[in-house]
C-alpha cells in the first residue's frame, strides 16, 4: 500500500526514518514523489572493446563508466602526510585489471573483501597500461541483481544532513519494487492519447530509474501535466462552488453609500493612482454581486494596497458590517493597525488590534468594533464575530488553509479579499489562483523616490562602511542589515553565508562601536520583536541587525539605507521585497548587495536587480532563470508547492488547460484517485472551504 507510514521501511534505522519526516515524507506514496533533480550517467562499461577508445569516449572530465569484475587484492598504504590513508582496490574486469583508489575510507576494504563480485562507477584514466578508477558510486553484485547506483542512468536526489542521495536511492527502489503496480492512473485515456503522455506507472519508474534520458524528460512531463491539471481542475472545483454560495450579509452599492465612501476618500491625504481607483471599482462590483467576492489584489511594493484594503473595510462599515484584517505576524498586524487608525482620523469607526501579545480591546468587546486588525490570535474559540462582512487577509500564502477556514467559518461566509506584495508573473497567477478574480496595482504614488541599488565589490566593503556611519551620524538615518542565517551554520557549503547574531557582534564591537546597534530574528519572543521595533521606530536604534523576518510590512520612514548580506542567496522578488523596507519616508534611499562567492549566474542576476526596479519583471526574469522553487526564498517556500511542473513552461500549462476544458466540457466522473489528488491539492490552494 502506498499510503503504508514511511516507518515500515525494512533494514531503516530510526534516524533516517526521522530524517525523511523532517522533508515531509511520511509515506511511501510521498517518497515516490521526492523526485531527482539530475542523473549521473553511468551507462557506459568498461570492457577490452570500449577499453581502445578510453581517450576518444572519456577524454573529457564529464566522461564516467562502469567497472564490473571480481576483487583480486586490497591494501591500504599510509602516506607521509599523518593521518592520511589511501586504500587501493584490485579487479579483474574480464581480464582488464582496474585499480581503485580511495581516500582514508578503511571501512571499504571490509565491503570489497576478496573474491566479491562488484559493480563500481566513476572516472576512467589511462596511467601507462594501468586503468585505474576514481570511484563515485559502487555496489555488490549477488544474485537476481539489478543495477541502482552504477552501469545506468542515476538518480541523484537532493540530500539532507543524515540522508544521502545513495540511501534514498535504495529506498525508493524498494518502494516501487514492491508497490509500483499499486499506482493508478487517474486521467481519461483520452486526454493520455491525446497530449502523448506517457502511462502514469512508467512515468514514476522512469523518472527515478530511467533507461533513457528521453524516457526520463517524458515521465517528468507527465508528472508535472498531471500536477498542473490537478491545480487547475481544481481552481475550476473551488469557483464553482464559490459561484453557488450566497453572502449572508447583504452590501448596497448606490448612489447613497458610494457617496459617503466618496467624502472619506477625500480625506486622505493624497490622491489614489490610476491602478488604486481600478481596484476599488473592481471591488465596489463583487460588492453588488449575491455571491461572496474572492478577490486577490497584489501590488509592488509600496504601490498601496492597504488604503485600497481600507477603503474596502470603509464601504463595509457604511453598510453597517464590520470587517477584520488579519497577517501572518504581530510586526504586520501592528503595522496594519498604525497605519490605518491615521487613514480613519477624524471618522467615528472603531479600530482595534487582537494579537498575542498587544491588544486594544477584550475579547467580549471585539464586537464592538468595527475594523479589527490581529494575527491568527483571532481565531481563539472565545472570540466570536456576529456581523462581519470583509474578511481581508495579507499575505494569504504564508496562512495554513486550517486558519483560513476558521476565520471564514466564524464570518458567516463574508466577502474575502486577499492581499501579496509579493510580484507574481500573470500567467503564473492564473495557473496558481484560478478561482480568484485578481485586481493588479502596478502604478507607484507620486512623489516616491525610486531606492538606488548598488551592488558592491568585496574591496569596497570598508568604504561602504564608513558611508552608512557618516549618513547615520551626519543625516541622522537608519539602516536596516539583513543576513540568510540566524547562527553561523556548521555545514561546510554554508561557511560563507553570514549569520545574524555574528554579524550582530562584529558591526557592535569592530564596525560601529560609537553607534547604537540592534538585533531581530524569527527566534525571538513577540513581545521581545515589538519592543526591538518600538525603539527603531523611536530612533533609539541606528541599525537594525535582521533575518528577513522585515521582509514584509515594515515601514520606518527614517530608515534609508538597506544593506543585504550573501544576496545571491535570495530570490529577486524577495530581495525586492527588502528594498521595498526602505524609501518610505520621501528621502532618497539606498539597497547594497554583498556577496560570498557568487556564480555568473548570481552575478546575472544580481545586476538585473541592481538595474530593475519593476517587480513583475524581477520575478518574470527569475522565474526563466531559477524556476519557481527558487523564486519566492525560504520564507515563503510553501508558495509554489510543485515537485515535476514548472511555471515557466507554458506548453504543458497550455496543455493542461486545455485538457480541464475537455474534462468539464464532458462532466467527466472526480472520482477514485483523481478525487484522492483534488482532496489532498484543496488542501494546498487558497480561498478553499
């Protein structure tokens, strides 16, 4: 059974079963699904034919082969160097005698003991007449024997502390070995003929046991068809069923009550853009609708999509409803709560703020507002809402669809807007956020001076130091330092990437000993993250060492200058995201990147950033070039929850497409494991019940 605990692998230790749950593979079914990113192509075998044209086929360094052969001998050799050991490792390949070397590894002389019968891969070079091998992979051959790690093509998985790629490798082997004829196919047979795809069996063995890598590009693209297609279907599912529910609190949009919204949005203290009145007309029209808005409104940074969101709660409390606003964290919703209680000045409606940790209010009296803005404290079981008409939500991804649901539930099915400033290329919106109708502001508010982006050389470093302390001391601005890691990482490829609470030391006691130096991270108490924010926004802190926990919501008027720590490690939309914390305030501000040994890729990337400032193309660009795992950081990584699909591949979403118009043209049957995919995706989607 695929759907078996993924603690009943035999021969598994604890550990590793541990190990698998932490990337969240709890079954079998979810460990078929953790898929290769690459193959090792190991095809190729040595033998006296291929032997003669060891220059022609493996000159070049990606050139590897297969040696199978009985061990003749083994000997370790110790070296001048202490401590250093080379193990050596003879066969008799079908006459070629082949030499493998490895390096201070004694255990393996136990695993090639003589007389064994094994299969090992890795790079061939001719010494003189000697063949000798440097191995990557090997295998002991026995009998009923079929090649996992060597004379094939080879998964290569991404690895974890604890969990190799060879480990899993064996374990998925197992898993297919025994339950591939439990996998389904779910799909019509005619959409399968009709987009030549592959049979949903072959496409799981070959995507991690490939005989070709034809066979291994086609069985991804059917998994990654069939990811769209249940992503899609059921977007299609979730409108529908949105179309058929009714509001139970009715709004009147008139000439009286859009009148009234109009003399409050006169009272602003600027002039809405072109993109702000859209979206509110947008709205004020699923306002008039009997059925419950579901809209998304996404904006760059700083384009205003809190006053589109207040001007929405206002029209609510015209008709005599009361609205609630809730974020993913206490730093956003006391945010919020600011800036919308100076929109409401001088306006009789009452605004409160729910988290836990500030509150306005009791939770008896949160029925007496009418805007009430909180985090997921507002799902307490005690706290009730009788006359809610909006329900906005910001940054919706970062919710679990068990807290939306609440939320919904507790609101007699109100009018629903959701709100990102996180950029998403339009195609990959309506691949995502079907059943949304979505309103984009792209126009910025006049007057905001673009944020000046520099990516700075390590020899520039120090220089760049003493600007920030001659801006902080002789202009009295802030600075905003963000670093990947909260502590410095033991892992050797994370050396490089600077941590907040070391950097958070060296800027306080080498850099900037005569200014006032703070730090913020997600480890942090709620209450210790507000008082931290307190005092920066009271000027009391200079600069503010930080995660990018500030990534969104954030909005100090005095801080000019934002200074981001290993870049490359960033999506660009996140990076966006950050220097979008500064030049709030009307001052000119300013965004250096720094960098740990970046690639040309990184590089690429980075200068398109330092030369962009338009968010959707920032995403679009890094979309092309990174893929959508990669696109929104680690922050946001349950975003784009795809394993086979792209969003940068508009066929196989075409395609798709496509194929739901046929399957609902058709009232085709949701039923057995296509019912089991759209239950277990609904879980994954936003806006669902």
């Amino acid at each position: 059974m695929l759907k078996t605990l993924i603690n009943n692998l035999p021969k598994t230790s604890t550990r590793t079963i541990s190990v698998f749950k932490k990337l969240d593979i709890n079954t079998f079914w979810d460990l078929i699904n953790y898929l290769p990113f690459r193959y090792e192509d190991y095809s190729v075998r040595l033998t006296k034919s291929t032997l003669s044209q060891v220059g022609k086929l493996f000159g070049q360094d990606e050139k590897k082969v297969t040696v199978q052969g009985v061990v003749v001998n083994t000997k370790t050799m110790r070296t001048r160097r202490r401590g250093f050991t080379i193990q050596k490792v003879n066969l008799d390949a079908q006459g070629i005698n082949v030499e493998i070397v490895w390096f201070n590894q004694p255990y393996i002389l136990r695993v090639f003991s003589k007389g064994k019968v094994v299969s090992v891969a890795g790079k061939v070079e001719l010494n003189g007449r000697k063949v000798v091998l440097h191995p990557e992979e090997y295998e002991i051959l026995t009998g009923g024997f079929e090649n996992i790690h060597t004379g094939r093509l080879v998964p290569v998985y991404s690895e974890t502390k604890g969990l190799s790629s060879r480990t899993i490798r064996e374990k998925i082997y197992w898993v297919l070995k025994n339950y591939s004829v439990e996998i389904e196919e779910f799909l019509p047979q005619e959409i399968i003929s009709y987009n030549k795809l592959l049979p949903e069996r072959k496409a799981y063995l070959n995507i991690h046991f490939p005989e070709t890598r034809e066979l291994a590009k086609k069985s991804r693209e059917r998994l990654a068809f069939d990811e769209i297609f249940v992503l899609q279907l059921s977007s299609y599912l979730v409108r529908k069923k949105w179309e058929k529910q009714r509001v139970k609190n009715t709004f009147i949009v008139n000439k009286e009550t859009r009148g009234k919204l109009n003399e409050f949005v006169k009272t602003l203290p600027f002039k809405l853009t072109n993109d702000q009145v859209k979206a509110v007309e947008d709205i004020l029209s699923d306002f008039e609708k009997k059925n419950p808005m579901n809209r998304f409104l996404q904006g760059d940074v700083g384009s205003g999509k809190t006053v589109v969101a207040t001007i929405a709660m206002v029209f609510s409390y015209i008709n005599k409803y009361q609205s609630v606003l809730m974020a993913p964290t206490e730093i956003l919703a006391t945010q919020h709560y600011e800036t919308i209680k100076r929109f409401l000045e001088g306006t009789k409606i009452k605004i409160g703020i729910y988290t836990k940790t500030y509150k306005t209010v009791k939770e008896g009296e949160i029925g007496d507002l009418d805007i009430i803005v909180g985090t997921h404290a507002l799902l307490n079981e005690k706290i009730s809402f009788q006359r809610v008409g909006l329900v906005v939500i910001d940054e919706q991804h970062r919710f679990g669809v068990v807290q939306r649901s609440k939320l919904k539930e507790k609101s007699s099915l109100p009018h629903l807007l959701t709100m990102t400033a996180t950029p998403i290329p339009r195609t990959v919106a309506l691949t995502l956020y079907g059943e949304l109708d979505i309103s984009v502001i792209k126009e910025m508010p006049k007057g905001r001076v673009p944020v000046k982006t520099y990516l700075v050389p390590a020899n520039k470093r120090q220089d760049a130091y003493k600007w920030i302390e001659e801006r902080v001391k002789k202009h009295k601005e802030q600075v905003f330092v963000v670093c990947p890691l909260i502590e410095e990482s033991d892992n050797k490829l994370m050396k490089s990437v600077r941590a907040v609470k070391q950097e958070y030391d060296k800027l306080r006691k080498e850099v900037f000993p005569r200014l006032r130096i703070g730090i913020l991270h997600g480890k942090m108490r709620s209450k210790e993250k507000t008082e931290i924010m307190d005092k920066f926004k009271n000027r009391e802190i200079d600069i503010l060492v930080s995660t990018s926990v500030i990534e969104v919501g954030i909005d100090i008027s005095n801080a000019t200058i934002m200074m981001i720590e290993t870049a490359e490690r960033y999506g660009l939309a996140q990076l966006h995201q950050l220097r979008g914390r500064v030049g709030r305030g009307g001052k000119q501000s300013y965004c250096l990147l720094f960098t740990e040994n970046p690639t040309e890729t990184a590089l690429k990337r980075l200068k398109f950033f330092e030369q962009t400032s338009d968010g959707m193309k920032l995403a679009e660009f890094d979309l092309k070039l990174r893929g959508p795992g990669l696109i929104y950081g680690t922050q946001q990584h349950g975003f784009v929850n795809l394993k086979a699909a792209s969003l940068t591949d508009w066929q196989v979403i075409s395609k798709s497409q496509g194929a739901v118009n046929y399957f609902v043209s058709k009232n085709k049957k949701i039923e057995g494991e296509l019912k089991r995919r759209i239950d277990e995706n609904n879980v994954e989607l936003i806006g669902r019940d």
